[in-house]
C-alpha cells in the first residue's frame, strides 16, 4: 500500500530522501503538465518543473501542512511560470505540435474513431492551445486549475489569493472567450 | 437576470441540491442560459483535447556531501555524459593539443657556447643524399670530431691539417679563455634550468590561452549552426503542417460533397 503524500513529506523532514523522491514521481507530471500549460514551452515547462521541486525541497522544513502538499507544489510552479512570463516579457506560446504523424494519431485512435476524427482532434488541440494562449493570465490559469486538474473552488481561491466569487467569474469570462474563439476557428467541429 | 455565478457552478456540478434544482428551473425558462451551457459543455470537450506532450525526465533529488548545499535536482542523463563535464572536456582537450602541438612544433632545448636555446618549429633540415654521405673521423687525438666528406683525396686531407694547426696555434690563447668563460656558465645550470623552465610555461600559458579561444569560437559556430538547423526544422513542420490542414480540409469538402451527394440520391 502506498503512503499518502502526508507521509511522504513527515519522513522526508526527518530527512528521508527516499521519501521526497517518491512525492517527485508522484508530482512531476501533473506539474509538467501545469507549467506547459500555463506558459506553453516543453524545454521551459521542464525546467520550471525542476525548480519547483528544488524549490519546495529546500522550504520543506517550513512546510506545516496548513494546505494540501499539491497545492503547495501547485502554487510554487504557478509563481515560478508567473516569474517566466514576466522575465520574457511575453505571452505564452502556443507550441505547434510536432506535425500531425497520421501513423501515430492511427495508434491513439479508438476502435470507433476514423482517421478523419483523428485529425479533426488534433486539429481542435492546436486551436484549444491557441485559444488558451490568448486567454488573459489569471483566465487561463483559473481554467487550467478546474479542468485539468480537478481544483474545487475554494481550492483555486486560496491558491490565488482571491474570492471565491472571483475565481468563478474568471472561469465564466474564460470560458466564454474560449467559445467565441474556436467556434471562428473550429467551425468544421459541426459539419 | 441570470447569475452567471450559478451557471459555472452547476456547469461543474458544484451546487448542493436545493439551489441545482433551482438552478434546473430556471434553465427551463431561459434560453440564453440553456444555450450558453451547452456552448459551455462543448467548449470543455473540446479542452479535453488538449494534451502536454509526455516528458522525458527522471530528474531526482540527490546529496552532494561536498558540495555547499546539501541537494541538488539530478537529472537522468545518458551515462556518457554523466563524466563528460565541461572541465573534463576541456583538460582533454588542452592536453591533445598541446601534445600535438609540441610533436608538430618540435620544440628544441640547445646549449651552446651561446648558453641555453629554446626554439619551436618545422626543422629545415633535409635528408643526407649519398653524396652528402659523411663519415666520422678523430682528429688529434684530442677526441674531437669533425666530418668529412666520403672520398676526399689526399691533398684535400692534408689542407685541412695545415688548417687547423694554423687555426690551433692563433687561437690557443683565446680558447684557454673561452673554455674558462664555458666552465663559468656551466657552473650557473640551475639559472639557465629557470630560464628553460620559465620560457616553457609562458609557451604552455600561450597555448592554452589560443586553445581557449579557439573551443570558444568552436562552440559559437556549434551554436549558430544548431539555431539555423532548428529554424529549418521549424520551417518544414510549418510547412507539413499547413499542407494536412489543407489536405484535411480538402477530405472534408469531399466528405459533405459524397454525403450531401448520397442524401439526395
């Protein structure tokens, strides 16, 4: 049976690398996956994804558990990519997939899926991506938080220092512009 | 007036019971909330979508004891590049160089009556032909050597002779002294050793300093190189890119035209 992250981070306290190393495996990809979201570079994610790790694991000791260790981690990375965004002075990048490898879409695809549905997917995935990069910061991160990582509410609102009635506005405004920008890009969703 | 507030809410299946049933009966009523939802389910479709692509680290936290902090983030690199730090690279690389540049320059270290002589390059000297062809003889039994050319006849032999007693007597007065300025500098070899060694390390220093130079211009044609492969690279998948979204978009026209075609047959 596997240890909850609550004991994970006691016994690394005590100093048991062993024992952060596992909260690594367990949290790198869903951080990976934050931070290439948020500011939408593979080799830039990775690094952020590095830091954040490095970063709690020095401030580990100062970690009192008042908040969910995810959370914690959550909120080092997302004050990491803010760091990024305002260092390149820039948006995030929509990063164009590496082309679209119709072999490769064919092994992903469902038994029911032809090869057009395929490549209509990957087609909305470029402009979701291009839709999220437009979003204003705290639009997107709000949307990044609920969807894909499954935050409550108040969860995101304590991650980011704001009312809860404000982390929903943000999701609403969000959503919203989302729509109006892949129904202008994605009109073949409907054929 | 709707409450956009709730709309999220019950997108998210965050209401508790009594305001979702509210909620549901004002869906009833209102249209533009109706529509807005469904807009709103269908935009989370498609974010579903949206996928990181999968990374390729395996970085963990390791103890360095002899390092000032006390971990460090390690990442999973292929075992060749593991040892293969930029100071090992560049110790390797300075002592190939300067092994082969001390093989090409031949560096010779010469004492003659001049005192101690270092100098590097390409000797000139070319090889003996057989007529070059010298054989070594004593003279005087002083144990003095001197060459001679193979097959000079005896007249030859006996000018030289008459040379060099001429020669030994003009100079026996001055050779006495020479030999004592020789012994006065032999009996200095640990300066001359200083000096040997000092012109060796400025050599050494000047080596490594061109060295240097040379991997720093090395690396920066590496790294021209590699932003122009990756501007390439860039390009073709741009271009592959923009050539199956047409080609997609081609398939679907056909695709309506077959089955707006089928509906009417």
């Amino acid at each position: 049976m596997s240890s909850t992250d609550e004991e994970l981070v006691a016994r690394s306290q005590g100093g048991d690398m062993d024992s952060f190393n596992q909260l690594v495996m367990r949290w790198e990809r869903p951080i990976y996956a934050l931070a290439y979201r948020t500011i939408g570079r593979e080799e830039d994610a990775r690094d952020v994804c590095q830091e954040t790790f490095l970063r709690a694991f020095r401030a580990l000791k100062g970690f009192k558990g008042q908040a969910k260790f995810s959370s914690w981690l959550y909120r080092i990375a997302l004050n990491l990519c803010r760091d990024w965004i305002r260092r390149e002075r820039r948006q995030p990048i929509a990063q164009a997939p590496e082309g679209i490898d119709l072999v490769e879409l064919a092994s992903e695809a469902t038994p029911t899926e032809t090869i057009e549905d395929l490549v209509a997917r990957q087609e909305i995935s470029q402009a979701v991506a291009r839709a999220m990069a437009m979003l204003p910061e705290d639009q997107r991160t709000a949307i990044i938080l609920k969807e894909y990582h499954g935050l409550t509410f108040q969860e995101i609102a304590d991650m980011l220092d704001c009312p809860l009635s404000t982390v929903k506005t943000r999701l609403y405004q969000g959503l919203s512009v989302l729509r109006r920008q892949l129904d202008r890009n994605g009109g073949y969703k409907h054929v | 007036m709707c409450n956009k507030d709730d709309l999220v809410s019950y997108l998210y299946d965050d209401l508790d019971a009594p305001a979702r049933g509210a909620f549901e009966r004002h869906l009833h009523a209102c249209t533009e909330c109706r529509d807005e939802l469904q807009a709103m389910r269908g935009v989370r479709a498609d974010l579903l979508t949206w996928s990181p692509p999968e990374p390729d680290f395996a970085f963990r936290i390791v103890n360095e004891p002899r390092a000032a902090q006390a971990s460090v983030l390690r990442p999973n690199v292929p075992s060749w590049r593991a040892w293969f730090t930029p100071a090992a690279g560049f110790a390797a690389a300075a002592v190939l160089v300067l092994a082969a540049a001390a093989g090409l320059a031949r560096v010779e270290v010469r004492k003659d009556t001049d005192g101690f002589t270092v100098r590097t390059g390409v000797s000139s000297v070319s090889a003996p032909t057989s007529a070059d062809a010298l054989a070594r003889v004593s003279y005087g039994g002083q144990g003095r050597d001197v060459n001679l050319p193979v097959g000079a006849d005896a007249a030859a032999w006996a000018s030289i002779e008459r040379r060099i007693a001429a020669l030994e007597a003009t100079t026996r007065d001055n050779g006495l002294r020479n030999t004592s300025t020789l012994s006065a500098r032999g009996s200095n070899n640990d300066e001359v050793l200083k000096v040997v060694r000092e012109l060796l390390a400025q050599s050494e220093t000047r080596q490594k300093g061109e060295l240097a130079l040379r991997i720093r211009d090395v690396i920066r044609d590496l790294d021209l190189k590699r932003a122009a492969d990756l501007n390439g690279v860039r390009q073709t998948v741009g271009r592959i890119d923009a050539s199956v979204t047409e080609e997609a978009a081609a398939h679907r026209e056909l695709m309506n035209y077959l089955l707006k075609d089928s509906k009417q047959k």
